[in-house]
C-alpha cells in the first residue's frame, strides 16, 4: 500500500501545515520516494519559520515539547506583542475574494498566483509603484493619507503615510509586495516545471474568530522582535488579493516629517527626483571609500547592528540580506535592522549547513578566504566573469558563520570606508568592489577584484592603525582565515570593544552632515 506524503520521510513541521500542505497536494498517496522526486523542493523547507512557528508556539504540540527554550523564547515574545492588542486584528483586510473568504484565509492558499514578483518583472519602478498603489486594500487607504514614496526595491515599493484620525499624525512605512499563497510556493508558475519556493506566509492565530490569517514570514518576524528597539514596530497588515502591504513605524528625519506633501499626486510625481520622501540607511554613512564616523561612533552603530542580529538568533533565525542599505540611522546614531524578508530558520543544527554557496556579485565585498580559493579555479574564473547575476558553488558552509562574517566586514567598512582587503584608493573609474559588474571599464574592475581575492588568501587583514587595541583585536579575530577557527556569534559577545559606546556622552554621537565633498 503506498504510503502518505508524510509517512517517509518524516518532516518536522507543524501539523496545521502538513495538514494544509496535504490539502494542497491533493491528498496525493505516493510512496516516500515518488514524493522526494516530485515534491522535492518541500524538503528545504525545514529552513523556514512558516512551517513550525504555529505549534512552536503551542506548549501542548510535540515540536514545543522537543524544543522547550526555542518555544520559551519564541511564546514569551509573541505574547508580549499581542498583549496590548487584545482586540485588535494584526491582518487587517475583511475583504472577501469572491464574496466567499479573506485573503489572509485559510482557504485562498489554494489560489496560484502568476503575476511578476520582482518591480522590474511589473515594467520598472512607475509601472510597478502604479500597479502595487491600485492594488492595495481600500480599506488601508480609508484609513491612512498617503503621502508619497520612500522607496523602491528588488521586490516592493514602500509608501509613507499617517493615519486619517490621528492628530499627532505620526509617521508609517508601508511596504508593498506581490503576495504568494502556499500553493504558488507549492507549485510556483509556470506549474510543473519550477520547484517549490520557500513559503513566504505564516499562520498567524486569530482568536476573534479562532481562524488562522496567513501573513507575510516578514510582518510575523516584527511581531516577534517587537520587544527589541532595533527592529521598526509593526502596526498591521492588509492582505488583499494579489497585493500584501505591512505597516510599519516610520524612522525618518524630523526635516522629513515636516517637509509638505501632496496626497493627490500622481505617482509619476511622487516618484521624481528630489519628490521622495528619504530615509538615512547606512549606505549614506561612506563616501567614496571614506567613512563619515569615528572609531566610536562606529561602535555605536556596529553593537546596535550585533544586538539585533544576536536578538534574530537566539530565535534561530539568521539575516541572510544584511548590508548597508538594510539598516537605518537617526540624528543620534541609533540603529534599526530593517528588510527582514530573506531570514533563515533552523530547528536543528544541521539545518544551517549548506553543501553549496550562493555567490552574487553585489555581495563581492562579502568575499571569504574559502570562496575566494575555490573561484582561482579555472572553471569558475571563467564561470564567474561571466555571470551578471548568481551561481552556485560546490563550496559547504555553515550559514550562522557566513553571516557573522558579514557582519564583520560591514563593521570594518564602517571604521575604514572600505571593504576588507579592498584597495583604500577612490578610483573613479573603477568606484567600489561592488560596482564591477556595472556598466563600462568591467575589465579593469574584473582585475581589480581579482588581486582583492588574492590579498584575502595571502595577506594579513589591513587595519588602520588609528584604531583602538579592543577593536583591532575584535577585527583580527572576526577575520580569522580558517572558517573553523572563526568565532561564533555567541563568543563575539565576549568582544570587550562592542558596548564601549556606552560610556561616551551623548554629544559624541550626533551623526555626521552629509556632504558630496
């Protein structure tokens, strides 16, 4: 008799997901190995909080039983998040799709969605901001005045508004993203011929009327974090047909907040030069392999950054995104984590092991000594001149220490203006690592990257020699050569120069003016 999906292997998720995973397959009967074969993508999936974090959060379910500090962690955060919600609904939307159910429903995750995911998949940034602006939940538009633009990314286009009836008319981010349903993570477009993607919904408890809302793993995360002052609040989420848009505090300079707005502008307006509304985010700190901090300053910034990436793990969860452009700054050099959509969860040890690297060429910066020696191989030298976007590379790692190195060297381009073992010297026609696959001149910026990645196999880590001892030893040892031999994020902690911030006053940390000079 063939056995269920779910017999061999066993997967360790919660049952409400197996159970609606199941229902989306149809109820398929195949043996253990029929279903490896064509449902093998599923199996990545134990990396993804959306399939364990409804019975993490139960005492009674099994998972929590086999992880009792995770599920401590995770339920006391939780809690403490929905407490001064008690009626409030965090998803928002009550349209029903088809005069039938919501789109945060249980029953709507059996729709495929097939529209672009990315803004350049949607024509561009007008094109996509246009049609990401109509689609979003009248209901959300009823109840906030939406200002303008503050940004677009790869994937959203981020709006800023204030509530109708709020006097104070304090300051909201609204993110704007293509929603997927389960069952486009489960049979993504074009259907038979991708592999399942990583669900990018969780089950979210309502107990109004005790029906599960499923929301983007993103808007659950700030629920979780909502006790740390690193992360931006959540305020709501509205869910609504092929468009999810999470509301979120605003961390905006006070010039911004005053600055006049038009509400009735077009978004051709909104999205002009000089017409969106900026934030500070840490790109904005260098300049031209010049940093714009002090050693202390730096710190500051440097421990707030560690303190969140520290609060995400003892969670489980590792930032795989982090860069300069997903952090912001205010006037006082306080710091909040932001663009939480690519985390990577792990129930076990062995789910942050992975037997290839990703390599994408913005991430070049992020460049270790173990890649580094694996792309002087003729293959991938050829491979890797090539590509404009990312390969993959028979390279195992451990992501928890991939990700601590990247955190280190964001660190030291915050000290130095550049990263480690870069060239110090602005090249206007070279610019920055980063920029090699852009544009002209890809030949002399090839080379250039080349010899970095010979410096990082055979050359000491370059550091300025200005630096205090605490923090030349913390960048020795973050930088140390041999993977195995680099410090965990929780023996990072013990570092004597994170936190020495604290015993500066305040005046010291007003953050720099920005000039082009």
């Amino acid at each position: 008799m063939a056995a269920t999906p779910w017999d061999q292997p066993q997967l360790d998720w919660s049952s409400e997901f197996i159970n609606l995973v199941w229902d989306l397959m149809n109820r398929q009967l195949m043996t253990g190995e029929g279903h490896i074969d064509h449902y093998h993508g599923i199996y990545e999936w134990t990396s993804s909080l959306a399939t364990v974090i409804h019975d993490l959060l139960d005492p009674r379910s099994s998972l929590a039983t086999a992880n009792p500090l995770l599920h401590e962690v995770l339920a006391r955060r939780y809690s403490a998040s929905m407490e001064p919600r008690p009626d409030q609904e965090v998803s928002k939307c009550s349209h029903l799709c088809d005069g039938a159910y919501r789109t945060d429903s249980y029953e709507y995750q059996y729709q495929i969605h097939t529209l672009p995911e990315t803004v350049l998949g949607h024509g561009g940034n007008l094109s996509a901001a246009t049609r990401y602006h109509a689609g979003m939940c009248s209901i959300l538009k009823r109840d906030f005045v939406i200002r303008g633009i503050v940004g677009v990314g790869t994937f959203g286009v981020v709006f800023l508004a204030h509530k109708r009836d709020d006097d104070s008319k304090k300051l909201y981010a609204i993110k704007v993203e293509p929603l997927s349903t389960i069952n486009t993570s489960l049979h993504p477009a074009p259907v038979g011929f991708a592999p399942p993607l990583p669900p990018t919904l969780a089950p979210l408890y309502n107990p109004q009327d005790q029906r599960m809302r499923y929301i983007p793993v993103e808007a659950f995360v700030l629920l979780l974090v909502d006790g740390c002052d690193k992360f931006p609040k959540l305020d709501s989420v509205y869910s609504h047909q092929f468009f999810s848009a999470m509301v979120m505090e605003a961390h905006v300079d006070e010039e911004v907040q005053n600055r006049p707005y038009n509400p009735n502008a077009s978004i051709y307006d909104w999205l002009k030069e000089g017409e969106k509304f900026p934030t500070f985010n840490g790109a904005k700190l260098l300049h031209r392999k010049r940093t714009r901090l002090n050693e202390i300053q730096a710190c500051k910034v440097a421990s707030h950054l560690f303190e969140a990436t520290a609060y995400l793990r003892d969670m489980r969860l590792c930032n795989t995104d982090l860069s300069h452009n997903n952090y912001l700054v205010d006037e006082q050099l306080n710091t909040r984590m932001i663009d939480l959509g690519q985390l990577h969860f792990g129930l076990r040890d062995e789910d942050f092991f992975r037997q290839a690297t990703t390599y994408i060429p913005f991430y070049e910066k992020f460049m270790t000594p173990e890649l580094a020696i694996e792309f002087t191989k003729a293959h991938w030298i050829r491979e890797s001149a090539r590509t404009s976007w990312s390969i993959h590379v028979d390279l195992p790692h451990d992501i928890r220490r991939l990700t601590c190195w990247q955190l280190a060297a964001i660190i030291y381009e915050l000290l130095h203006g550049f990263a480690p073992w870069e060239e110090k010297e602005w090249n206007e026609r070279i610019e920055g690592i980063v920029n090699y696959r852009d544009g002209a001149h890809q030949a002399p910026r090839l080379r250039k990257v080349r010899e970095r990645r010979g410096r990082i196999i055979n050359e000491d880590l370059p550091i300025d020699e200005y630096l205090s001892q605490d923090c030349v030893d913390a960048l020795q040892m973050m930088f140390v050569k041999d993977p195995e031999k680099r410090p965990t994020l929780e023996e990072m902690a013990s570092f004597t120069w994170f936190g020495q911030w604290s015993y500066h006053s305040a005046e010291e940390f007003q953050r720099p003016a920005i000039s082009d000079s």
